[in-house]
C-alpha cells in the first residue's frame, strides 16, 4: 500500500453564530471563529481538521501549509519538523487569555496540531481504520461529557457585531435559579453526570451561591467551578474552604503556579488548570509548587493527538488527574477530542464540551450520536475522524466570517457595549 502524500492545503475561515455567554474576559460577542483544514492527497483522499479561526492562527495555518506538500499523511515527524522550522520567527499569540499565556511553543503547537489531526483522519480514511485504533485502540467506546454551565444573558447587547444574528430560546441565567434551570435543561436533553460552571463573572460568594444550588438540585452530580484565574489569592483561599466537600475540582481560582500553589495548600480541594499548564515547559514549576492535581488537556494547543498521549503520561507519572478542555468547537473538534479521549486510559474526568451551545456547525448529521442516559458521545465509527464535511455548511459559513468582520476574539469590547465602563481586570475579585 502506498502512502498518500499531501497534494494541497486548503485552510478556510468560518464565523458561527454564539450566545451571549459571561465570563472573566467579558461576554462571547455573537459570532465565533473556527477554521476548518482540508490536507488534500494525491491518492484522493482529504484529511481534515479544525482549528481556532482568530487572525494570527489562519496567518500560521496558511504561512505552514505550502511547507507540507509532498509530505507523506504517515510522515508526523516530518510534519512537526517542516511546521516548527517554518514558523520559528512569528510572534507567539493565542486566542484568548482564558487559556493561558502565549508562547512560541504554544503557537507552533497550535498549528502542528491541527495539521496533525488531519493527517490522523487520512491515515484513518486511507487504512479503514479509526483515528482511535490509529492511537493505540479504544479503552472505552463512550466518552463521558460534562454540562458547561455559564452566566448569560438572553440577548446580546446593542451594537453587537451580527444583524443576522437570532437569539435563542435559553434566556437570562444570572442567579442561581437560573444556572440551576440552565443545568437541569441540559441534562435533561444530554443526559450530563457531571456540571461546571463557568465562574470569575460574579461575586465570588455569589457564585459558591450557586454551586450550593447546584448540589442542593444535583446531589449524585460532580461539581466544577472555573473562575478562570479571576480570584485573588486570598479570596480562592476563602472560596475554596467555603467550598470543600461540594466540588470535584476548582479550576483556576488564581492566576500562575505560584498563586495556585499557595492556594493549594491551604483548602483539601483538587485544583486543576487549563491556564497555569498549557504547555510542556510549564510542567516543572507546576510539579516543584505542588500546584495543580488535575490537567485540563486540549489538543489545540498542546500540539496535536501525540503531544496530548505524551501529556498523558506526564500526568500518570506525577498523580496528576486529566481531562479535556473545551472552546467553542465544531463536529470537527468534537470528533478529534472524543477520539483521543477514547484512547487515554488515565483520561479520569469527564470532559468539557460547548455542544449545548452549538447552533451551527460543518459536518453532516449522524456520526456524532450522544447516549443521553450517561451523558456521553459514542465514538464515531467511520473511518479516520469518521464525521464527513457539509461543503454547502462550509460555503455559508465561510460567507458568515466574510460578512461578520469579526477577525479576532474580544470579550472585552463585546461587554463595553452594555457596561462602557467596564474595565478587563486581573484578578477583579
């Protein structure tokens, strides 16, 4: 059998429609960036992938892309060789501050990541076999999801960025009964054995209001609270002791290793992070400060499917817990995180997912079919990823970034349109 090689790269931007979800940053604005990568082989078959959709990530894609033609879809180390030499000069960047620093480490593996996935998902299309199978062979064939539960408003404020914008049918959640309304309603219709709330947005004992809610409502249920590096040291050492014995874990209560150590040793609960450890380099000051207990994975921006398994090890090494982080993703995404989630047996946390906010996506319907009495997403058992592209989905949505004008991420300015005042403080509370 011969290998296919990579003919063409075909990188396109799509803006998809968001609700008006509230956190550390601001609120999302009412349309979102993804880009969808098409890695095009001479044997006919098309690899794909998805990626963030900001400027600087399709500038990298689309710098990159020319150096893998001619590359074998089997050749990784090739791939990472050619991506990392290509853009060893550009400025590091990344989406947003939620999900850590930028670094050029960050950024490179960013892009080495979704090139990655996509040949992932040719080699599965090329072999028959599934992307899971390609990484080792499934340990579990369901993948366990958890409710990401967010303060929002109902509509987007005035001036938002979208005229063709609708809003949904979700409404205000601003107190405890509306989070608590929030999460029956998706675990009504997903089925969701765990909730985690997007916090940083309230008073921090308003929002250990509605974690006590939330176990008063959901006793059987995990809870998770991430406030997104948005408490001050000593206010995540009150929360958390206020908060002990009620969740699974508190992501990021405070910014930085050295914050997240000392709050790790004054409360009993586990602290995980998505923001302190976002990349390999980060892992010996977090092991030397005893900050964290669980890490949140995501192969964006660790740099694909096998930096993630490398991760993984890392953790199981050190004790630590893992799970899977989420943004706002595509089928795309979701197919390649519940993949790799199937074929980490140390993958011990639920992941998170944006499904429920989900109103657009690029893939056909189908291949991604959720068991709602546990809460999990069945792998998909097509070849490769095994989800297919809508080309008439890509074309609109390509049409939607062209007309929206949003270029970047920015929760900031989104928020100043309803509170112009409001200033981007860290931590504010």
């Amino acid at each position: 059998m011969s290998a296919p090689k990579i003919t063409d790269v075909v990188v396109t931007p799509v803006a998809v429609l968001d609700p008006p979800l509230l956190n550390a940053s601001g609120v999302h604005e009412p349309y979102q960036l993804r880009a969808v990568i098409e890695l095009r082989t001479d044997e006919g078959v098309v690899g794909l992938s998805e990626a963030y959709g900001d400027t600087p990530t399709l500038n990298n894609l689309r710098k990159a892309a020319p150096s893998l033609i001619g590359l074998s879809v089997f050749d990784l180390n090739g791939l990472t060789q050619r991506v990392a030499v290509t853009l060893a000069g550009v400025t590091p960047s990344t989406l947003t501050d939620l999900v850590g620093k930028a670094s050029l480490q960050k950024t490179v593996g960013q892009a080495i990541g979704a090139f990655e996935v996509a040949c992932f998902d040719a080699q599965g299309k090329a072999t028959g076999l599934r992307v899971c199978d390609l990484l080792g062979g499934a340990v579990r064939e369901e993948v366990p999801y958890s409710a990401y539960l967010f303060y929002r408003w109902a509509k987007h404020p005035a001036g938002a960025t979208g005229p063709d914008y609708e809003d949904d049918d979700w409404g205000d959640a601003l107190d405890p009964a509306g989070i608590v309304a929030q999460a029956q309603r998706m675990v009504d219709t997903y089925g969701f054995a765990s909730l985690k709330l997007k916090g940083g947005v309230f008073d921090p004992d308003a929002e250990a209001d509605a974690i006590e809610a939330l176990r008063a409502a959901f006793p059987g249920h995990p809870l998770r609270l991430d406030p997104n590096a948005n408490w001050s040291v000593e206010t995540s050492k009150r929360i958390a002791k206020r908060l002990e014995g009620l969740l699974e874990y508190l992501e990021d209560p405070t910014g930085g290793n050295p914050g997240m150590g000392e709050v790790a040793r004054a409360t009993s609960l586990p602290l995980a992070t998505n923001m302190c450890v976002t990349a390999f380099q980060e892992i010996p000051e977090a092991v030397a400060l005893d900050s964290v207990r669980v890490v949140l994975s995501d192969h964006h921006y660790w740099g694909g499917f096998r930096a993630s398994l490398k991760l993984a090890g890392i953790c199981e090494t050190f004790g630590w817990g893992l799970s899977m982080h989420s943004n706002t993703h595509l089928g795309i995404s979701l197919a390649a995180m519940t993949h790799l989630a199937a074929a980490v047996p140390n993958l011990n946390y639920a992941c998170d997912t944006h499904s429920p906010w989900t109103r657009e996506d690029v893939v056909r319907p189908g291949a991604l079919e959720w068991n709602t009495a546990t809460g999990s997403l069945l792998v998909p058992g097509g070849a490769g990823l095994g989800v297919e592209l809508d080309y008439d989905a890509l074309e609109r949505l390509n049409r939607q970034y062209e007309d929206c004008g949003v270029r970047v991420r920015d929760d900031a300015s989104a928020m100043r349109l309803a509170e112009p005042g409001w200033e981007l403080r860290t931590p504010r509370f």
